[in-house]
C-alpha cells in the first residue's frame, strides 16, 4: 500500500490533487468561486498540496522499505506517515486509518544484535520475485494507463458520446476493472492448463482463491485481501509428452487473453458512437486500457512473470530447463501424495528421494526446491518413525537459510518438523530452540494472510508445538482458534479431525479424562468418516492406529490398544503391509507394558524381510518379549543385530546406537555375560546421560544389577539416581515416566529375587 502510494503521488500528483484531494472543491468552498483565473489563496493551496504529496511519497517510500526488511524503525515511521495521510480527507483518510491499524496491532520486531544479516537467494527464479526493476517498470506502466486514457476522453467529447463525470467512481472502476482483467488472465492460464492435461491445483484472484482439496474444490474469500488486485495459477502436467510446448502454451495464455479483450474492446469503442451504449464509453475504454497494459506490463522479461518463463521457454537456456524440472518434480510430488493417501510410505519416499536428487543436479539455481525437498523428505522419514534422517533432511534444509527465511510456509514446516525430531529423539539441548522458532514462525504467519487455504492449518501446526512442549492450555487456545476457522464440508474433515485429536491429548494431559476420551471418539469418527476419499481411505485407517499412539503416553491404555487394532486390520485388508506391521509392533509394545505378553507375541508381524525402520522396531520389541520368556540367548540375537543395523544406518545415529547397546547389556546381564553387560551399560550411559536421554536411566540400572551381581558392590546409589533420571527427564509425560519406574522397579525385583539383599 505504502509503495503504490509513493509511486502514485509522485507519477499521477497532479490527478491525486484533482481528483483525490479536491483542492478545487475546497478552494472554493474556503475561498468563494473566482473568475479570470485562480486565487493567489487557492494557488498557494495548490503548492501546498504538491508539498503534501511530495514528502508523504516519500515517507511511504521509507515506511515501505523498512516493512519489508522488518526494521525495527518502520514503526515509528509508517505512524508519522499515517497520520499524514489522515490529512488527505476523504480517500487518503482511509490509507491512514489502515496504515495505524497495522501499526497500532503488531509491535516493532528488534532483530538480535549479533545476528547475521540474511544472505541473498541463488535461487534463480525466486530471486526474479524480488526485481526492483520489475517494480519500477510496471509502475511506470500504470501511470502511462492514466496518460493513455485521455485521448480516448477527447475522442468520446469529439464524437458527441456523453462526458464522464469521474469523481470518487474512478477509483472503484479502476479497483474493479484490475480485478476483472486479473481473472481473465487467469482464467486463460486456467482454461488452456487444464486444455493440454495439467491439474489444476489452485487459482487465487484477489480476495478470492480456489484450490484442490481431498474431495474436490474449495473456496475461500479473505476479507484482508480485498484491495489486492494480483492472482496466479498453479497447475501440474500429468506426463512429460510434449510438456515444453504445452507449458508455454498455457504460460502465453494470461498475457494472450488480456491482448485480445484489448483489441476486441478498442474495436467495440470505435463502434458506439450514436449508439444506445454510447454512454458507457468509459467502462469500454478503461477496461481496454487496463487489459492492454496488463498484457504488455507480463510480457516484458523483468522479474518472475509470463514474460521472463516465455523467454527462457523458448530459447531453452538453463534457467528454461530448470523451470521444465521444477513442473516434472511437481507431477512426481502429487505421485508422492497418493502414495501417502495409500499409506504407501516406503514406496512415497523413495520418489522424494529420486527428487532430492534431481534437484541437487541444477545446483544452488535451484537452492529453493532443494531445500523443499530436503523438508519433505523429513516428513517422510518423520512418518516412518526414521527420526535420524528425518533430523539429518530437516538441518539440510535449515542450511538453505536465505530460502527458508523468504519463505514462512518452508520455514514453518521445517521447524515444527524439527522440533518434532528434538521431541522424539529426547534431545533437550535442540528441542528448546527450536520450539521457540516454530512458535515465532507460526504466530507470525497467522496473522499474514499468506496462505491460501486459511488460518486454520497455522492454528493447529501451533496447537502441535504448544502441546509438545507441555504447554496445554496454550494449545487449547490454538486449537479453539482452529476450529473456528476450519470450513464446513468434506475437504475439512481430516484437519478437523487432527486438531481434535490435539484437543483430546491435551485434555488427558491436563487430568480431564472423560473430556479427553470423549473428543478422541469424535477424532476418531471423523476418520472413520464415509465421505473420505476411496484413495484416501488407507491414510485414514492410518490416522486412527496414529491416534491410538498419541492417546498412550496420556495414561490411557483400552482406548489406544482398541484404536491400534483397528487400524491395523484396516491397513492389512487394505494392502498397507509394511505401514501395519510398525503399528503391530507398537501394539505389541502396550500389550506387554500393560501385562499381557501372550498378546503381545501373536500381534507381532511375522519374521520375512522387513524395510530397515521397522526390522529395527521388530527386534527391539521381538527382545523385549524374549528377555520376558526367559530366552535371554535369542534376546542376544535379536539386540545383536539391532545394534548392527543402527550401526549401519546412513547417519550412524550415536543415541540409538547406545540406547540399542543398553538393550543388548540387559540382555547380556539376563544371560550370565556380566562383564559385557557392565561394558555395555557403562558406555551406552554416558552417551545417553549426556543427551539427557530416558534410556540413561535402564542402561544406569542395568550396570548397577551387573556389578552387584558380578562383585556384589552396593548398587543403591545408583538405582536412586536411575530414578532421579526419570523423574527429571523433560520430554515425558507423567504416565510415561510411571510406566518407566514401574518397568525397573519389576526388574530390580526379580534381580534381587535372585541373588539376595545385595541388590
């Protein structure tokens, strides 16, 4: 707003003092009506006007730039040049009011002190995004509309067809005839995409925006984008045949429909005189003037518009090529979707890898999708429960620090992905930070209006951070704004249902426990929900056995284990092998802390070949089953190859590799091997401890029970600090650490059973 003012007051001053401050209205209502030319009083309003504009335009200019580098003193600044704006009664008036709005609502931002300035993209085509010269250009543009319409005012006067008396309507034709021109250039884009075969994913015009949802289109009109006259289509090819030619087709598109309203509305213009539309002379010229001018304005190669892709399209240079890519990993990505609506998670991230890997091929020109891709290739993993590379993708991404700074919604993602990973991993010293970023992020984007699809996705991503930091009332407070925002019909029926998934843990969290089941039913029916899409309905089977999961470490134990199992059969039946059998494991685990060990043996999925993540899993839980069966020599077995497996791992992640060695030294101590064992613990504790990871506290006991029965050494001390370990570690839930302490206390009795009051 501030710089379109700028511009305006300096290239079109004289039609703003006309036109817009009505000088000539209030000199002659001041100063009575003249004859034989202007007052020196009235000539003397008019220098001051010019003044006015002179000095606003060039505070707007300042305000503009300091908002956009979120200095601190743009504040300050954008208030002076409110208020000057106030001046300009009536129209300016409402800049003002709008501009203190703003001002008033969001405090000045301080940037730390000792914080690097932010580096610039090499990102070849988002850095096009931020051309000044593009800015200068289409501006420059726009103010020629104003010149351009004059001859056709002496035409129409020449010709006889009636005067246009502009006034205040000016300003609403010329707001909406942007708009209408606007949604004809994307409607060209629209129509001829969805002509060659694309998939069109989403069109925004304005206020208003449209865009695929699981079950069709969704619509969303935001109130806080009224006045913006800009719009973009997003739409994907389906195959590679002929998909240079058809992506300049449907690139030409926009600037081709604008180009032909141009001449088709000229054409009707030279036509009217002395006919019964002659009147409306007006709405036919401007509309061809704002049409010509937006066709010529994204033709010309300046920035990231039609004009700069039809230039490198045709001509096939590197940056042609790197655009071509970037539509090809953008079909491979809606491939990757349906892998993920299937719950085919393996199958999803081995196509997010193959488009790591095409991107890493264009280098630091494509550093924006690089570092998208590395984002989601976390989320990938993160699914799978592969939390190391889900922590190794998620800091790749974070390297890429000028694109994850341009872009909120990449930032954002990264960050509540990463701090997800600290969460998981028990790495207390990374999941502070990032906590404090992900809320920073989020509570700022929420209020931006960025995102097409509405507040409501921002809204549960914080109710998410704010729940896994511990801080529930804070997430019912997200979650409340959520579902408020959240749309009716189908396409909102999996969000709705997360966030109350959130609402629910956070109620069990907080003691209210008939509440908390209560909204975890209701979750869980809206996954179950009917209206879910056929090719969405495995993801949906997983959702439920992934609520039961979260509803675990609440205390809660009937509920999860009746959810996983419903689940699973679901997934089974509907083909998601390798995604069931990580559930059985995990049902396999709460039968057996729950007492029932037969159970927990028969849920377990069967011996063949698994993916890498879920053997790890099996073996651990295989392990933990036979330490109970008293086969401490097949628990060796298993705990050998975890280790193995972990050690082989592309990252060789430390604490899961330790937290595999202490599984292997109980093993080891259940088996008579009491020096291993001690070896084993000892070494796996002071790793862990370090990461003040809950795995400490076992490896702690285990070494303790190992030397008091080796030695008979006092193991007291030890076992208290075990505990202390567990009550201390931050990143668990109450119920978790019980279950924790009740576990040790079982096996310390049994160990004491066995050898007598040493232990």
């Amino acid at each position: 707003m501030f710089d379109a003012l700028g511009f305006l007051f300096i290239f079109a001053g004289q039609f703003v003092v006309r036109h817009v401050l009505y000088v000539d209205f209030w000199g002659r209502l001041l100063f009575g009506e003249y004859a034989g030319g202007p007052s020196s009083m009235l000539l003397r309003a008019y220098g001051f006007a010019h003044l006015y504009l002179l000095i606003t335009a060039l505070l707007c200019w300042l305000t503009a730039s300091g908002m956009k580098r979120d200095k601190r003193w743009a504040r300050p600044v954008g208030i002076v040049t409110s208020v000057l704006l106030l001046v300009g009664i009536p129209w300016l008036t409402i800049a003002g009011a709008i501009g203190l709005w703003e001002f008033s609502t969001k405090s000045s931002r301080r940037a730390p002190a000792d914080a690097a300035p932010a580096k610039p993209t090499t990102d070849f085509w988002n850095s096009k995004r931020k051309s000044k010269a593009q800015q200068v250009v289409l501006t420059i543009l726009w103010m020629a509309a104003f010149v351009i319409q004059a001859p056709f005012e002496m035409y129409a006067k020449r010709t006889g067809m009636p005067v246009w008396r502009s006034g205040w309507t000016w300003w609403l034709g010329f707001l909406g005839f942007i708009f209408v021109q606007t949604a004809l250039h994307e409607w060209g884009h629209t129509i001829v995409a969805w002509a060659v075969g694309f998939k069109v994913q989403v069109i925004s015009i304005g206020p208003f925006a449209f865009w695929r949802g699981q079950s069709g289109f969704q619509f969303r009109f935001d109130l806080g984008r009224l006045f913006e006259s800009g719009g973009y289509t997003g739409a994907i090819p389906v195959s590679d045949r002929n998909l240079r030619i058809n992506q300049i087709a449907v690139v030409a598109a926009g600037p081709a429909v604008n180009a032909l309203t141009c001449l088709a509305l000229l054409a009707v213009f030279y036509s009217l005189p002395g006919t019964a539309w002659q009147s409306w002379w007006w709405v036919v010229s401007f509309n061809a003037v704002i049409a010509g001018v937006m066709a010529v304005g994204n033709l010309i190669p300046l920035g990231y518009c039609d004009g700069t892709m039809l230039l490198h399209l045709i001509l096939w240079t590197p940056a042609g090529r790197l655009l071509l890519d970037r539509q090809r990993l953008l079909q491979m990505a809606l491939e990757a979707d349906e892998c993920h609506g299937r719950a085919d998670f393996d199958k999803e991230i081995e196509l997010k890898e193959t488009m790591l890997q095409r991107s890493l091929a264009f280098g630091q020109d494509n550093a924006f999708m690089i570092a998208a891709c590395h984002q989601g290739l976390g989320t990938a993993y993160g699914v799978v429960d592969d939390w190391p590379a889900a922590e190794f993708q998620y800091r790749k991404c974070l390297e890429c620090q000028a694109e994850v700074a341009g872009s909120p919604a990449l930032a954002g993602n990264v960050w509540s992905g990463f701090f997800r990973v600290a969460v998981r991993r028990h790495h207390i010293s990374a999941a502070g930070p990032a906590c404090a970023s992900v809320v920073a992020i989020l509570e700022k984007q929420k209020t931006s209006g960025a995102d097409v699809t509405g507040p409501a996705v921002t809204f549960t991503m914080l109710a998410q951070a704010h729940l896994y930091n511990g801080d529930f009332q804070a997430a019912l407070g997200e979650i409340g704004q959520a579902l408020n925002s959240l749309p009716g019909g189908p396409n909102s029926i999996s969000l709705r249902a997360h966030v109350l998934r959130y609402k629910a843990v956070c109620h069990l969290h907080l003691g209210e426990i008939e509440t908390g089941l209560d909204v975890a039913r209701s979750a869980a029916d809206l996954f179950r929900s009917p209206e879910t899409p056929a090719a969405r309905r495995n993801l949906a089977w997983e959702d439920i056995a992934d609520l039961g999961d979260e509803l675990w470490p609440t205390g809660q134990s009937t509920l999860p284990i009746e959810l996983m199992r419903e689940g699973v059969a679901h997934l089974e039946s509907g083909g998601a092998a390798s995604t069931a059998g990580r559930y059985r494991v995990k049902l396999a685990a709460m039968l057996r802390q729950c007492g029932l060990a037969d159970e927990a043996r028969r849920e377990l999925p069967a011996e063949p070949a698994h993916p890498p993540n879920l053997r790890r899993a099996f073996l651990a839980e295989r392990a933990e089953l036979r330490l109970l069966a008293n086969r401490p020599d097949l628990a060796m077995a298993d705990c050998r190859e975890l280790v193995d497996l972990w050690r082989a791992h592309p990252y060789a992640p430390a604490p899961e590799i330790a937290s595999a060695e202490g599984l292997l030294a109980r093993a080891c101590l259940a088996a008579g091997e009491f020096v291993e064992a001690e070896a084993l613990a000892k070494g796996a504790y002071e790793l862990l401890a370090a990461w003040q990871h809950p795995d400490a506290a076992d490896c702690l006991v285990t070494l303790a029970l190992a030397r008091a029965q080796s030695s008979g050494d006092a193991s007291a001390d030890r076992i208290a600090e075990a505990f202390r370990l567990i009550d201390t570690a931050a990143l668990l839930a109450p119920a978790e650490k019980a279950r924790l302490k009740e576990a040790e206390t079982v096996r310390i009795a049994k160990s004491a059973a066995a050898v007598g009051p040493a232990v």
